[in-house]
C-alpha cells in the first residue's frame, strides 16, 4: 500500500516542479494573442508529459519503481 502512495506521490511533486518550470516560459511567443484556455492547456498537457518520464526515472532511481 504504501508504494503505491509513494508513486503517487512522487508523480504529484514532479509534475508540480514541471508545471512550475514550464509556467516560467513565455507562451505569447508560440501562441496567438487572446488564445490564452489553449495556453493553459498546452502548459498542462507539457507538464504531465515531461512528468512521467522523470518520475519513473526518479522512482527507478530510488529503486522503488523496479517490479
């Protein structure tokens, strides 16, 4: 049980620090001026994708996430 709450866990503050970072990035530059929901969006679905990978690097790292 308590591995998996570390999963979780572990994923939730990754993609907390990715959506942190990403937040810093200046999206009028790639985006369209007033389509500010689908810069959200994207900020959101970027940081899911970076956050995944790490967490599993991070959990294998931390020889937690070796089934």
């Amino acid at each position: 049980m308590s591995y998996h709450l570390i999963r979780v866990a572990v994923y939730l503050i990754v993609f907390a620090a990715c959506f942190w970072a990403l937040s810093g990035l200046d999206m009028a530059k790639v985006l369209r001026q007033g389509q500010v929901l689908k810069a959200q969006v994207l900020l959101f679905l970027l940081a899911a994708a970076l956050a995944y990978p790490i967490g599993c690097l991070l959990l294998i790292l931390m020889n937690i996430g070796a089934e």
